[in-house]
C-alpha cells in the first residue's frame, strides 16, 4: 500500500469509530432523565400526532393536545406507564412505527425522547 492510500485509510478509520453508535430503540441506554415533556416531546406530538388525536379528530379517544390527554389515554386506558416505556402502547406504537399511522415516522433520535421521558417518570416538565 503507498504511504497517502494508508494515511487516507487510517484517516477514514478513525473518523467513523469516534460515532459507531447506532441509537438503540429500547431502553437499553441510561435514561436522558433531562429531557422535557413541554420543549422536547410536546413539539414532537403537535408536528406528527395532533393531526389525529387532537381537535377535531381524536382517534381511539386518545386526545394529544395537553399533558392530562396523554395521561388519559384511549377509549383502550391509558397508554403511558410511568417509569416504564417497555410496557407502555404509545411508545410500542413510535417504535414498531405502526404510528403517526401516515406522514414520517419519528426518527430514532425522536423516538429515544420518548423513551427517557417516560423511563425518566412522565412527568409534566
Ligand atoms: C394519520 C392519522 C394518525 C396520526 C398522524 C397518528 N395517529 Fe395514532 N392512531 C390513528 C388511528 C386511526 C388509530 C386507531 C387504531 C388504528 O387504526 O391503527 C390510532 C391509534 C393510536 C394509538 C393506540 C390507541 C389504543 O389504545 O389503541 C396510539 C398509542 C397512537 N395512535 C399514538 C400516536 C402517536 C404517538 C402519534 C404521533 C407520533 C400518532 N398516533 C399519530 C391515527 C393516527
């Protein structure tokens, strides 16, 4: 090998391990138990959710528009167990992407807020 192919090689190698992460979807990674219901899960819900549950339109009876409509759930119960996303069906429903049921799914960044929020106590922050 010439000495600017390993140089360029080395280079490359370096660059790409400093972030060989890949978010993984489920509470595998400590909790973010920073992140804030009202500044980073409420825009999320308002851009992708709203559209059906919230106005107008309520599907299922689960109404996204405050804090307490989320907390209530759907005609189903409640769809966020404190502390607990591995047992809560709106998380379930972001990670298998079965919702927002059209448009962009949320990202696995985005998905992750919902996570820790929830794992971190689904509090009204
Ligand atoms: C295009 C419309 C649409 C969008 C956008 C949408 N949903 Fe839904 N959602 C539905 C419909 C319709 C249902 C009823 C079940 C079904 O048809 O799958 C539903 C059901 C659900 C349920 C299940 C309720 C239950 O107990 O059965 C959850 C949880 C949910 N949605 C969460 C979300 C979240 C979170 C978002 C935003 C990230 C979202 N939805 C965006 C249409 C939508």
């Amino acid at each position: 090998m010439n000495k600017k192919l390993l140089m360029v090689t080395v280079f490359f190698v370096s660059a790409c391990s400093g972030q060989a992460t890949q978010v993984p979807l489920v509470s595998a990674v400590p909790t973010n138990s920073n992140v804030s219901f009202a500044n980073d899960v409420m825009p999320i819900i308002e851009s992708r959710c709203v559209k059906c549950h919230g106005g107008e339109s309520v599907k299922k009876g689960l109404d996204m528009t405050t804090y307490e409509g989320v907390m209530k759930g759907s005609t189903n119960g409640v769809v966020i167990e404190p502390g607990n996303a591995d047992n809560s069906p709106l998380i379930e429903s972001i990670v298998n992407k079965k919702m927002p049921k059209r448009g962009t799914k949320l990202t696995p960044e985005e998905t992750q807020l919902f996570i820790d929020w929830v794992n971190s106590g689904a509090e009204n922050n």
